[in-house]
C-alpha cells in the first residue's frame, strides 16, 4: 500500500482524489477521473480507499462524504504529511463508486486492495458495510464503517471502524418529543434500502411501547422512484400525527414537501443520514420542517475544535459543512494518529488495536466533534445531540436534557 510519491492511477470508473476535488460535479456514470497526488517527492505514499454513491439518486450524500474526506488529506499533505518510525508519508485517497450498491461496494473494496494495497476503506452506507465485512478480516483492511446501524459492530468483525453514534439511540427521545407535540399516528415512510428497514423495526415496536399507532407502513425506493405523489397520499389518507422519513437529504427532502403541498402540518420524525440543514437548503428554508425531530447539524453545534473546519469547508466549498463531511475528515485525522501510535501504515490489526490512541490525539483544532473513546467493539463514541425545529429555529438539545 506504500507507493512512491506522483504515482499516477487509472481505470475505468477509478476516482483519484487528491488534488483539489470539484465538490460541485459529479462524474457521470462509467466516467472516471484522475489527479496526481500534489507531494514533496520525498515522502512515501499510503493509498487510503473509498466507495460510495458518486452518481445515481444519492451522490449529494456521496458528495458529501468524500469531500470531508478529501479536505482532510489534503490539509495532512499541505501540512508536510505525517511520520510513523522515522519515515515520512503522505496520503492518496483512492475513490470508486458504487452507486449505493452493495454488491458494487465489495467488488470496488476487492478491487482497492488488489489494485493499490489500501490498509483502510471508507464505505458511507450499511449494506456495503455488510458485504465488505464478509471479506475484510481475511483480506487485511480495516474497514471505516460510516452508517449508525447497530448490527455493524454487532458482528465481532475486528477490523471494523464504525464512525457515528448508533441510531438506536435517537428513537425514544425523538418519539418522545413528537408523540407529546403532535399525537400517537405515526405513517412510516423510510427508505426501501437495509439502513431504511432496519431503522423501521427498531422504532416501530419503540413508538407502540410508548402508546402510538402505526396506521401506515409502507417504504420509498430511491432508486426507483422520482415522484412521491401517490405514496404519500396513501400515508396521509390514514390521518398521521407524524411522518417518519429518511435516507439522502436531498430525495427526502422531496418526500416532505410533497406531504406539505397534500396539506400535512404534523412532526417529521427524520433518519440521522437525512441532515435538517441539507434538506431547509432544498426546500429554501425551515418553514416546511416545522416540527422535525432530526440530528443536530454540525453548525448548529459550533466548538473551538470544529471552528477552523467549518470556516475552511465553507470557504472551499461554498455552503456548511455537514456531518458526512465532519465525521469523514475527523476520522482521517484519528487514523493517521492510529498509525503513529501503532508504528505501521499497512497493518490494519496494529492500526486498529491503536484506535484509541489514534483519538486521544487528534489535534485540539481537529476535534470537530467531541469522541470520547473507540469502543471495545469498534464505536466511536461520541455525545448525542439533537435538533428540533420550533417556529423556523432549530433547538438543539443535549442527549441528558431529553431523557
């Protein structure tokens, strides 16, 4: 996985991110790209691998992703790279997509170890997750799992990462608050992917505990479908108090303004891959997410080790930073530290085994969000936050003050 610096890599489909990525693009499917890694010379290179969704319904969340990701390895290479047992390094993220297809993602994580030795992968959604996990012990990568899903690092694997908080701990309180301001009728809408119906069977026996009615079950194919007319009039026919929707920002927000358009005033209970300020910026403001209960958006919770980064991101990419974008360039900054502790670039068990310590290092103006620890079975802990939008304002609440 350790290549001399201004090695140049191809391939159908192939996108080399390390130079300075157009955030505004996005390749059109079977296209690729490719850009030398901007190096000293002097310093060797580690391959650092990704796949995700670059085109199809939820490239803006792919986007987004790989843009925390390439902001963070460009500042580590800007910065003159990092050095592990007295030798120097620098980063080349390696990116194929795989349009939120599982059975595309193990095929690009095979493809990025054979190809160019990456010791770690980034993949952004469960069920690509899923099918790298079946392989990656075996192959030696440690896997860099973006996605809440309990399950991920329910499985033993020991050479997963998982990045965010798990969503199971956004249900009660999220429940809590819309069953108290709207009524007990939830119709539920999630995305038809695992991530989507693994959400529904965790809130669905949750919402009924708590004395609410589920009076419509259905799901929402992304990929499949591009007008959401008739599903929501059959979800709003049954009289919901609350709507529970998720998946990408940007087709989730669509499916909320057709339920207003239809006349529904009630809550939106919203999946944590669903961002309330990605979605008010498709929908031009937060008059139609009146009543959200969603994930705190990283510039609702502004700190002194997220500061820098939000400034930058905007500046470079013209809009706020996200949590994709956060987590992802925060994670790139807790490996490289995992490497100087663990004495290796290229062995994913040493690497893993120095999580910890790879946290506990990050550079204060790094810290975008507060990681406490990595947990023993591969979580990033992180404290919880939420956001609720009362008269066009987003409240922020702190995880101890809802319970």
């Amino acid at each position: 996985m350790i290549k001399k610096a201004g090695m140049l890599l191809s391939g159908a489909g192939l996108l080399v991110v390390a130079g300075c990525l157009d955030s505004g693009s996005t390749p059109a499917e079977g296209e690729g790209s490719e850009t030398e890694t901007p190096t000293s010379g002097e310093a060797e290179v580690v391959n650092i691998g990704f796949s995700g969704p670059i085109s199809g319904p939820a490239a803006y969340y792919g986007e987004n992703t790989l843009s925390g990701l390439t902001m963070a390895v460009n500042d580590i290479n800007e910065d003159g790279g990092f050095e592990v047992d007295g030798q120097q390094y620098e980063l080349n993220l390696v990116s194929l997509d795989d349009q939120y297809l599982p059975n595309e993602t193990g095929s690009n994580a095979k493809r990025l170890v054979q190809e160019n030795d990456t010791p770690v992968i980034f993949v952004p959604h469960s069920g690509g997750i899923f099918a790298t996990q079946v392989f990656n012990e075996q192959d030696g990568f440690l896997l860099a799992a973006y996605s809440s899903e309990p399950d991920i690092t329910a499985q033993g694997n020991e050479l997963t990462l998982r990045i965010p908080p798990t969503y199971d701990g956004y249900v009660e309180p999220f429940s809590t608050y819309l069953m108290d301001r709207f009524g007990p009728k939830i119709a539920m809408l999630p995305p038809s992917t695992q991530y989507g119906m693994d959400w529904a069977e965790e809130l669905e026996p949750a919402w009924e505990e708590m004395g609410g009615e589920i009076v419509f079950n259905g799901s929402i194919d992304y990929s499949q479908d591009t007008d959401f007319f008739t599903i929501v009039t059959n979800a709003l026919q049954e009289d919901p108090d609350v709507l529970f929707v998720g998946g990408a920002s940007e087709p989730t927000a669509l499916v909320v303004q057709q339920a207003r358009e239809l006349g529904f005033e009630g809550g939106l209970l919203i999946m944590d891959q669903a961002k309330i300020d990605e979605m008010a910026g498709v929908l031009g403001g937060m008059e139609m997410l009146e009543g959200a209960a969603g994930v705190a958006p990283l510039v609702e919770t502004e700190s002194e080790g997220n500061q820098e980064f939000i400034a930058d991101y905007a500046e470079e990419h013209d809009r706020d930073p996200g949590s994709e974008a956060g987590y992802h360039y925060y994670a790139v900054y807790a490996l490289v530290e995992a490497m100087k502790a663990a004495g290796s670039v290229d062995d994913a068990e040493a690497i893993h085994a120095s999580l910890n310590d790879g946290v506990n290092n990050v550079p204060e103006n790094k810290q975008i969000y507060p990681v406490t620890e990595v947990e023993e079975d591969g979580g990033m802990h992180t404290f919880l936050r939420f956001a609720f939008v009362e008269d066009g304002e987003v409240i922020i609440q702190d995880a101890d003050a809802v319970e």
